[in-house]
C-alpha cells in the first residue's frame, strides 16, 4: 500500500493540470448550485426576520376618509388581535436640485411606539418626537437617492399648503420593503419616497383631525384571513374603502415574495443543469483518464496486488480531486451568492441581511458530484481488472478495419487528412461522447449569453411596440373626457389619448383576483395590445381583454364570463364576458373599449391618465406646462421607466450573467482539454511511430488535434440548439404573474458562445501541441510484447 501511496502522489503531479480543470469543472457545478441556493436561504431568512421584528400587518386596507371611533369596532371583529388607523396620503416635495417633480407618501405614526403594526427600523438618526410638527423620518432608498441625512431640510405641499420638515432620521418598513413609484409600478427612489410623521401633526397638515383614510390589522391566533377581511370591508364599505387585502396582496409583499418565488424557481432548473451536466462530464473523463491506465493497473495485478487495492488507489485519485473540486465550489459559491445579494439588497430594503448556507443542499451537490466521479473511476477499473494481466499488459490489439463505401473518397485525401477521417468514423461511439461534452459545455456558454439580449427584446416589445407614447400624465382623480381634448392643445403636444384605470375584483367561481381594468380608445396610436405572436391587436368592442396569465390563474377562456366587483366608492359589481386574450409582459390586469368600460360602469367617459405624443425637442416645455396644471398628480416618460426596468430587472440578470458564463467557461475549457489531453495519452504510441518514420511535427499535430477539431466543428449546432432550449426553459422560470421576459437570442451572441468553445479548443490545442512535441519517443516506443 505504501507504493501505492507514492503511486497516488506521482500520478495527482503528473496529471496536475488535468486534475486541477477537472476539479474546476466540479467547482463550477457545485458552485452555480451553491450560490444559488444560498441566495434564497438568505433572502427569506432575511425577510422573516425583518417582518417579525417590525410586526408587519396580516391586513391593509385604504378609504376615502372614516371617524377613528370605526377602530373601536374592528378591534371587536372576531378574530383581530390589533388594529391601528393612520393617514397615509401623497404629496409634492419641493427640492433643491429636482428637476422633474418628486412625491413622497406620507405615513401617520401612531403612539405608543412599542404598539404599532408596520413599524419603520431606524438605520440612522432617530424616530420623531411626539407632537413634533416638523419632523420626518425619511425611506433608506430616497435619502441615498438624494443624499439625506439627518438634519437635512425638505419641502412638501399638503393639501394646498407648503410645510417646511426636517430630517431626523433614516428607516425601512415592511410595507416598503420594495417601494415602486405608484404611478409607474417600478421602484423608482429619485422620483417617489416614504416620509413617516407625527399622526396628529399630519392629521392637522392633511385636515383629518379626529378620522384616518388607512388601517392596518393584526389578526388573532389561528384566525381565517379570508373571514376577517370579509367582516372589515362590510364595515368600511361606506366609508368608502375600497377592499382590504391581505399580506399576500400587500404591493411590497407581494412583489418581495414574487421576486423570492421567481429566484426559487431558478434555483431549480439552470443551476441543477450545470450540476448534472458536471457530474456527467466528470463520470465520462474520470472513466477516461482511469481507461489510459489500463496497462499500468494489469502490471500492477500481475505483481500480487488485489483488485480492491487498485481500485482504492484510483478511488482515491477520484476523491482528491472531487475534495478540491467541492472546496472550491462552495467557495466560489459563496462569494457568487454574495454578488447577487447585493443587488437584491439594491431593490429589497431588509434593513439587514442575514447570510445563510444551505447546508443540506451543499452536502446534497457534494454527494453528486462524488457519486459521478466514484462511479467513472469504479466501473473504469473494473473493466481493466476484468482483463487477465498477461492480456492487458500487451498493447491493444489494433481493430478490425473493412472496407467502406468512403474509401474511394480517403484516396483523394491526403495520408495525414486520411487518418484522421478514418479514426474518427471507425470511433462512432467515442466521436458520439466527445461531441455531446462539447455541446453540453456550449449550451451553458449560450445560456449565460441569452439574458441581456432577453431582456433587451423585452423592453423594445413594451416600450417601442406596447408604449409608444412620449409623456404620461396621471391625473389627481379620473376626469371627463374633455381633460383629454384640452391636453391635446397644449403646445408642443401632437396627439393626446386616455385611459381609464379601474382597480377591480376578478372572480371566476371560487377563484378572486385583485387587479385593474384598463380601459383604451380602440384606435389608439400609442398605445397597443400584443397578440401570441407579440404583434398589436385591438381592443375588442364589447367584454373583457384578458392577460393570458390572469386567464390561466382563474381558469377561464374567451367567451366565459367574469364577476367584476369595483373597488371604488360605490363598489360596483357587474358581469362581463371574456372576449379575448392578451400576451402583454408586466403584471396581470384586463383591458376594455374605453366607451365600454363606461357603459359597464354607468358613468360618462373619463380618464385618469393621458398619453401623449411630443416632439421630443418639445419634452422639456411641454412638462413645464404639465406641472402647472392643478389637476396633474405626476408626469412620467417611458424612456425614464424603460431605464427603470432595464435596471431592476437587468441588474439582476447582469450578475447572474457573469456568474453563469464564467462557470460555463471554465466548463468548456475542462473538457476540450481533458479531451485533447485524454486523446494524447490513448496516442502517445502511434504519434511516436509516425515520428520515427518521418512524419513532421505539424503532421503528427494535425493527426492528434484533427479529431479533436471535428469533435468541437460537429459539437457546435447541436450545443447551440440546447443552448437555445435550456435559455428557454430558464426563462420559463421567471415569475409570469410579474413579468414575461420574451426568449431572444441575437447573432452576437451565438458567435460569443462559438467563440469562447473556438478559443478553448484553441488554447487547449495549444498546451496539448506543446505536449506532444516533447514526447519521449524511446519512452513512448518501450513496448512489452
């Protein structure tokens, strides 16, 4: 055994750069899994933590106004643990250097401290003091947006009147873990932010002493959500409320928790391919490598030694290499997890994060990647054990070439042309293994390249073809129609369209969504629905034109009809059929003829956002003119929210981009140059005699890479064509009731995907090339037979 050892240490140095890429590959794999499972582990430890600590509310629910002695009658609603009314309202803030209007939604905060529900986590500075008209606590992303701090000075116009504040201090909430701009839907920190203030400083500023228009609930142990919230429209219904909801449809819970279902779903597809496709490279090169030993381990037999001992000894070489490889991975894996978590941390305000491994799905990753390499190295010594040493020791026989229908075309080759041609069709299976490791490494290179282009497509689709407006303007509260016509004379604007927006109840039998119904003028130029084929269809004339994700959740399909509750005073509830489906890419809502929509509700048409198209040297006047009008509440451009989304959604993809095609890199270079290296040492013998009877070295490189560059030709259209399914099946991944992310490859990046197998070989061709020209050919020749 002690030779054995030595054997060990000699072969782990001679086959160091073999090893050192093959534990490479295994790092690789185990660290896409690694890093991505410790990215969900910590982010819902995380949110946990922080929803605990500040009690975030089970219920929320908002109104038009309501008597603060209606809270005495929903705390003694069965099941309510704890209730507390609030002022919550949006309003203008006047700064220094803004030059696009900037709201904040003011947040009442209620006394004693230690009582609240949704309570906001100084980071810095301190809460404000009661009584204490003056003082704000600012959200953590618009003090970094616009670089508050403590003692800072703002300006805010409530209710018509300007109020001077000072901030005292900067916090994050549960309920604006993820705060998107309510007019855009995108977190958007440098034009919408959260204030939190003195309730009866804000109840006198807002004109609501002694009422609140927002209350939140705390519901009792082993409550029913859905019972509870029942009970609290009922009561509220006549204040004007327009729906509790519960923590599920919370807006930043909501989305926290589509965000943390969409990177679950990603944890369990593309990285549990790179390990599989790891551990499958990793079996097929450790049975290689062990299968070019084959004389070594009959001599060995012959000297007395026992097939368990062998096989021990290369298990061991397998397990070395499997350790490092594991090492590495979770290493690698860590630091990949911390890469992402800090571009979530960007979007989802924890306050803090708590880094957490996985340590079940570690030693889960570390068993396959050790089950693959042990399984390569043991059947490969098993069949070499199976040969009587005698036999073994002797060169294998040459095989059994007959003639085929190719050989008039071989003599038009050249002889060294010739070889290669012959040796790879008289290897089909060989030539089959080498190409599918290729492919396999090609497809996760393009994989890793398909997401900018992804999501390049996804916003020309929404933002060139879906959104082809110039300006958006929300207004205070929906307005007739006539708004629409007096914004087209504004000058600078050429065409001016509205729409009406509805929040509305979904209901399909048992089935309820929360969602709104847009309404658009049939005709409309700049806007437009998008078909299957994402090309622009019109609004129907009459019914429902339903997200294709929203139809699947209530489990309808054009011509069944819908239950529609309004969630405004009033609470209008009407049925409307489904008359088409619409493949649009952001949320889940309905779409309707805007004359339709009035006539379902029984109202004149209104509008409460106008979309304008403006001569772009025009933008600047136009907004001017915009923000003087009383009744705009905000204005937006798309190509502000394009860059909004590109951010939100890319950034995340940018890292995991990276991340992914660094790994798919070093996979690819593992197994071209375990191949080229694997088919150096099968070949060692017959590029010594070709040597010997006169063949230069570039022929005798041209016989040992030929093969190895048809393995990579033949290997590149079928990787690329996986590449192309399994992008398509990462994607898939993402949450569709959030976004639709369109699978797009573009030209670029096949050609990078190509490149980056092309120079793996090439640098891989490189190092065997230098190899094979320092062959011992009186070594190689020593043959015993």
């Amino acid at each position: 055994m002690r030779t054995l050892r030595k054997k060990l240490v000699r072969d782990v140095w001679r086959m160091r750069y073999q090893g050192i890429t093959i534990a490479l590959l295994v790092g690789c794999g185990i660290a896409s899994f690694v890093a991505s499972i410790a990215t969900l582990a910590s982010v819902e430890a995380s949110r946990d933590a922080f929803y605990d600590e500040a009690r975030f509310a089970d219920i929320s629910v908002h109104l038009q106004r309501a008597p603060r002695p209606i809270l005495d009658r929903l705390r003694d609603l069965p099941g309510v643990a704890a209730v507390e009314g609030r002022i919550v309202g949006d309003y203008r803030l006047e700064l220094p250097d803004a030059m696009e209007p900037v709201s904040a939604r003011f947040v009442s905060l209620a006394w004693p401290q230690d009582a609240r529900l949704d309570r906001p986590r100084v980071l810095v500075g301190r809460s404000v003091e009661p009584g204490r008209a003056d003082e704000v606590v600012a959200s953590d992303a618009f003090a970094e947006a616009w670089h508050l701090a403590p003692g800072a000075t703002i300006a805010a116009v409530i209710e018509g009147k300007r109020a001077t504040f000072r901030v005292v201090g900067i916090a994050v909430s549960p309920e604006f873990v993820y705060a998107p701009n309510p007019r855009t839907g995108l977190p958007d920190a440098l034009h919408f932010g959260v204030m939190w203030m003195d309730g009866d400083a804000l109840a006198e500023a807002a004109g609501m002493k002694g009422e609140f228009d927002d209350a939140i609930v705390q519901l009792a142990a082993g409550a029913n959500e859905r019972d509870v919230i029942d009970r609290v429209d009922a009561l509220l219904e006549s204040y004007g409320g327009v729906g509790a909801i519960g923590r599920a449809d919370q807006p930043s819970a909501k989305l926290v928790e589509q965000k943390i279902g969409q990177l679950e779903r990603m944890a369990g597809t593309l990285p549990v391919v790179f390990l599989a496709v790891a551990a499958f490279l990793l079996n097929v090169l450790m049975s290689r490598i062990v299968g070019t030993q084959r004389e070594q381990i009959a001599t060995l037999k012959a000297l007395g030694y026992r097939s368990g001992e062998l096989a021990r000894h290369y298990l061991g070489f397998a397990v070395l290499i499997c350790t490092v490889g594991t090492l590495l991975g979770v290493g690698l894996g860590v630091l990949g997890a911390k890469a992402i978590l800090g571009v979530y941390e960007k979007y989802f305000k924890f306050g803090t994060y708590l880094f957490r491994l996985d340590t079940p799905a570690i030693v889960a990753a570390s068993a396959v990647a050790f089950a693959a390499g042990l399984g390569g190295t043991y059947l490969a010594v098993r069949r070499a054990v199976a040969i009587p040493p005698a036999e073994a020791m002797r060169p294998e026989a040459p095989a059994i070439y007959h003639r085929s229908y190719l050989d008039r075309v071989y003599t038009l080759l050249p002889p060294v042309a010739r070889m290669v041609i012959r040796d790879v069709a008289r290897r089909p299976g060989r030539l089959l293994l080498s190409v599918g490791s290729i492919a396999l490494a090609t497809a996760i290179v393009l994989v890793g390249a398909s997401y900018g282009d992804s999501i390049d497509e996804l916003l020309e689709l929404q933002y060139g073809i879906s959104h082809r407006e110039d300006v958006a303007v929300t207004f205070d509260h929906a307005r007739p129609w006539r708004a629409i016509r007096d914004l087209a004379r504004v000058p600078g604007v050429a065409n001016a369209e509205g729409e009406r927006v509805v929040p509305v109840r979904v209901r399909a039998g048992p089935v309820a969504k929360t969602t709104t119904i847009l309404g658009i003028a049939r005709h409309g130029e700049l806007y437009h629905l998008l078909d299957a084929s994402r090309l622009p269809m019109s609004v129907p004339l009459d019914g429902l034109a339903l997200s294709r994700v929203l139809a699947n959740e209530l489990a309808v399909n054009v011509g069944d009809e819908l239950d529609i509750e309004q969630l405004e005073l009033g609470r209008r509830r009407v049925h409307v059929p489904v008359a088409a489906l619409v493949d649009d890419l952001l949320g889940m809502q309905a779409y309707m003829d805007a004359r339709a929509l009035a006539h379902v509700l029984d109202e004149e048409p209104r509008a409460n956002v106008a979309l304008l198209a403006v001569d772009r040297r025009d933008i600047d006047a136009v907004r001017a003119r915009l923000d003087a009008m009383p009744a705009v509440a905000a204005v937006t451009q798309p190509a502000v929210d394009r860059e909004l989304l590109r951010s939100e959604v890319g950034d995340v993809f940018v890292v995991l981009n990276i991340v992914l095609s660094l790994f798919a890199a070093a996979i690819a270079v593992g197994v071209i140059y375990n191949n080229a290296r694997i088919a150096l040492e099968v070949r060692s013998r017959d590029l010594a005699t070709l040597r010997i009877l006169g063949f230069t070295r570039g022929e005798l490189a041209t016989v040992l890479l030929g093969e190895q560059a048809i393995q990579v030709a033949l290997a590149i259209a079928p990787g690329l064509w996986l590449g192309h399914t399994l992008g398509r099946l990462t994607m898939s991944a993402v949450d569709q009731e959030l976004i639709r992310v369109p699978l797009e490859i573009g030209t670029p990046s096949y050609v990078a995907a190509m490149c980056v197998v092309l120079l793996a070989a090439l640098a891989s061709a490189l190092a065997v090339r230098r190899r094979a020209d320092r062959l011992d050919l009186v070594a190689v020749l020593k043959a015993r037979d």
